[in-house]
C-alpha cells in the first residue's frame, strides 16, 4: 500500500509538471487550452515538486510525508481552479491524496499516538550522560532468590553486567480482541524505566486492511490505554485503578521475561515453591501484585502466571476472574544475554483459555537515553 501511494503521488505530480513546460514553451501540450502565464507555470512546478517529494517521503520517511503533500494539495488547488476547464480532474485526485495526507498526519504527525509516544519517552528515561551509576550484578546479589531464579539469572547471562535501568523493545507478531475476533498483525515499540517505573507501548496494527494505532501508558502510577483506527476514531479505551492495576502485573512481567537482572531489586519479595517454581511479589508506587514464575529443566524460565491482571475493559471481554499467563515458546540470544524470543499472552478461564496476543522479539536493549 505504501508503494502505490507513492506511485500515485508521483504520476499526480509528472502530471503537475505539464502545466510548467506549457507556460515557458518547453512543450506545446495542445490538449491543455487556457493559457498559463510564467508566474502560475512556477506554481504548477512547485505543486509537482511537493508531490515528488511526498513520494520519497513515503518511502524514506513516512513519519512525515504528510507535509510535503499538504503543500502540494494546497498550491495544485489554486493551479487547478485557474485551470479548471483543463485540470477539474486533478480536483478529484486533490480530494483522494487530501484524505490519505489526513490519515497520515493522524497517524504519525505532531499530534498522534506515535508522537505522544515519543515525548513520554523522552519524558521518562534521562539525556544522555545523566543515565545512574552502574551497578554490577554479583553472585552475592543472587544469593537471597529461590534457587530456580537464581539459575535462571545464571542462565540468562546476567552476573558480572550492569543492572538494569531502562530498556527498549522491539516486536512483530498478531492481536485480537477476544477469542473469536479475527487476528491483527501488529509491529510495536515499547520502552520501560526501572526507577521510577514506568511502561509505554506503541503498536501499529491493521484491522480489516486499515491501519490502527495504539498506546499504552503506565507513567506516574497511573495506566491507560487507547487504540484508535486511522489514528482518529477510538475503538477501545481503558483507565482507572483496575487498568493501574492490570498494567503492574504486566510490567513485573516484562522485568521478568526481559530485565531478568532486575530481579534482584528490592521491590520484588520472592517465597520459593519447588525446584522449578516461585512466587513473587512486586510493588510500583501504590501497587502490589503477586506472580508465579515456572521453570524448564535448563533452568530458564517457561511461563508466568498471575491472577492479579482481570479487570473489565471498556470494549472486549471480562477478564476478571480469569488467570493471565506468558508461556514462553522459544529462546535466544540478544547481545550476552539469552532472553524469550518469541511467546503470547493468554487468558484461562474455567471454561478453557485462549491467547490474545503473540509476538516474536526483534530487538532487545538497554540503558535507553534521549
């Protein structure tokens, strides 16, 4: 899709640079009758030129492609109307481009999901060279965790490196809303601080061929989410304490399953189970919730569970009452660590359970810094 709005952008703007070469002679054009002076030939240059540009950007840059177009829109409408007997036609792919430039600009411009993203992040991880003394993960530090946390540290490779402050991830993978919806490809970014604690999470989905955006936030103490098609018409919203509550569960959970040398730190109280199981509690600001961590035979961890997550959202199923669980499917290597590669997130309920979402990790890092 991306290829073809490109490509209409640049035949609307060949089609532009006609109106050029008639008013400096550089081509007769019989089929264009009104005359068109130098002055308004250098308006048509300049409306062909925006759309060239709109079309790189497409490519290059479709954050902000949006721009470029807007200019173009706006000049051809003026060349167009001066031109109306031989350019009414233009007026209609001015109406069309109008609409997608729109969409573009609700999904990426300064105004959209994707921005917010962006200055929450800012807002919350430090400028770089101001990042917390680096502390170093040691045996000794391991020492009070049940015994299959303390291997599964061992087996992520986390001792002897830095804890962890801050990092950033990268997925692609599938959503729906409920077990009968039908699944959404989704690409996400999301970005997570230790102290203060803090989530953000910023997906781009398509629903029914149409793009779709949506941002969690977990800043302050206080979560909400909000997905919205075209970047303009909300589709699901959640807040409140239950959405504050639901979205500490899934922080502990990515501390867990992607800042493994987290663990350590004391806003988790660990209570051993059996050789390949614990339990967990993790406070963020007003917040405790409680977690199970299950472990494989090679130590590393294989699913978390928690009770703690069920609210009832504004759109979708209840999932109050239900468990929220992450089985882990496969493992790999990021950088000198070995982390989850790829798994889902399930809801179980009495009846049987179902997953809503899975992803595949792309990137893992650390130590994020505007």
């Amino acid at each position: 899709m991306r290829f073809v709005l490109a490509g209409a952008l640049l035949v609307h703007g060949a089609i532009h640079l006609l109106g050029f070469l008639k008013a400096f002679g550089f081509a007769a054009l019989p089929q264009l009758t009104v005359p068109i002076p130098p002055a308004r030939g250098v308006l048509w240059l300049t409306a062909a030129l925006a759309f060239v540009a709109a079309a790189a950007g497409v490519v290059i840059r479709p954050r902000w492609w949006w721009a470029p177009a807007a200019l173009g829109l706006v000049v051809s409408t003026v060349v167009v109307a001066a031109s109306w007997t031989d350019a009414k036609a233009g007026a209609v792919a001015n109406v069309v481009l109008a609409v997608a430039a729109l969409v573009g600009f609700a999904l990426d411009g300064p105004r959209s999901q994707r921005a917010r993203f962006e200055q929450d992040v800012a807002a919350v991880v430090p400028p770089a060279g101001e990042a917390p003394a680096i502390r170093v993960v040691t045996d000794e530090a391991l020492a009070p965790l049940p015994a299959p946390v303390q291997r599964y540290l061992r087996a992520a490779g986390v001792v002897g490196h830095p804890r962890v402050t801050s990092f950033r991830l990268r997925f692609h993978g599938r959503i729906r809303s409920g077990p009968e919806a039908p699944w959404m490809p989704i690409v996400a970014e999301q970005v997570n601080t230790i102290s203060p604690p803090a989530r953000l999470f910023y997906l781009d989905a398509r629903m029914y061929g149409l793009p779709v955006t949506g941002l969690h936030r977990y800043v302050g103490g206080a979560a909400a989410m909000d997905v919205r098609l075209l970047g303009l018409l909300r589709v699901a919203h959640d807040d409140g304490a239950a959405m504050t509550r639901a979205e500490t569960v899934t922080l502990c959970n990515d501390l867990c399953l992607f800042a493994p040398a987290a663990l350590v730190e004391p806003v988790f109280t660990w209570t051993p189970v059996s050789d390949r199981e614990a339990r967990l509690t993790f406070t963020a600001g007003a917040q405790t919730i409680a977690a199970t961590l299950l472990f494989g035979a090679d130590g590393r961890l294989s699913d978390f569970h928690s009770d703690d997550r069920g609210h009832a959202p504004v759109e979708g199923p209840s999932t109050a009452g239900q468990r929220w669980s992450t089985p882990i499917a496969t493992s790999r290597r990021f950088g000198p660590f070995t982390l989850i590669g790829r798994g889902e997130a399930r809801w179980q309920a009495p009846s049987g359970g179902y997953p809503y979402i899975s992803l595949d990790v792309d990137d893992v890092s650390y130590g994020v810094a505007r």
